[in-house]
C-alpha cells in the first residue's frame, strides 16, 4: 500500500441531532478524555513543558483541563462530541441516570 495516500473517511455526522442531556454530557466526556490523555503521558515519563519537546518528553498541555486553551479544549469537545453522535447514528440509546439513582462522578 506504499505510495497511496491515506484518505480519512469518518462517517457523516451531520444528520445526527443530540438533546440537551447528550449535549451537556460532551463536556464531561471531553474533560475525562484530557485527563485519560494526561494520565497516560505522565505514566509514559513525559512532564509539563512550556514548550513541547518530544525528546525530553516536555508538553504543555499537561495541565487541568481549565488551563487549556480555548482550541484544545475544543478539540477534546469535537471528540467527545463526535463519539456521541457516532453512538446515537449507530442506534445506540444513551439514557441519562434517574435522579434518585445519583450520577457517579
């Protein structure tokens, strides 16, 4: 397959129209995908760096996701967000816990 280049194929979205809940829940799933992502990077030895710099393992987003900037933190959303929908096109149903159940955090 040398030579071809690669052609990214995601499934359409756009059809795909998420209810408040779902929408509040992008947030929460983008926040713990910052936190997956820095857990494995501090796990794999690498250290907040104000500059990244793969060879000392240096990266400035080894922060809390509130010190993020406004693009990363977008980018962690449009994940999120786009893995929800995924869900929803797929057929999936995403029920929000019941009150009296309590939301585990």
């Amino acid at each position: 397959m040398a030579g071809k280049p690669y052609i990214p194929a995601p499934v359409t979205l756009d059809d795909v129209t998420l209810p408040d809940a779902l929408l509040q829940l992008t947030e929460t799933i983008a926040r713990n995908t910052h936190e997956v992502w820095s857990a494995k990077r501090l796990e794999e030895g690498w250290r907040y760096g104000r500059r990244r710099d793969d060879v000392r393992k240096l990266h400035p987003n080894l922060v809390p996701y509130e010190q993020l900037s406004d693009s990363d933190r977008d980018y962690d959303r449009a994940t999120a967000l786009n893995a929800i929908k995924l869900l929803v096109k797929l057929g999936y149903s995403i029920v929000p816990p019941r009150e009296e159940d309590g939301a585990s955090s």
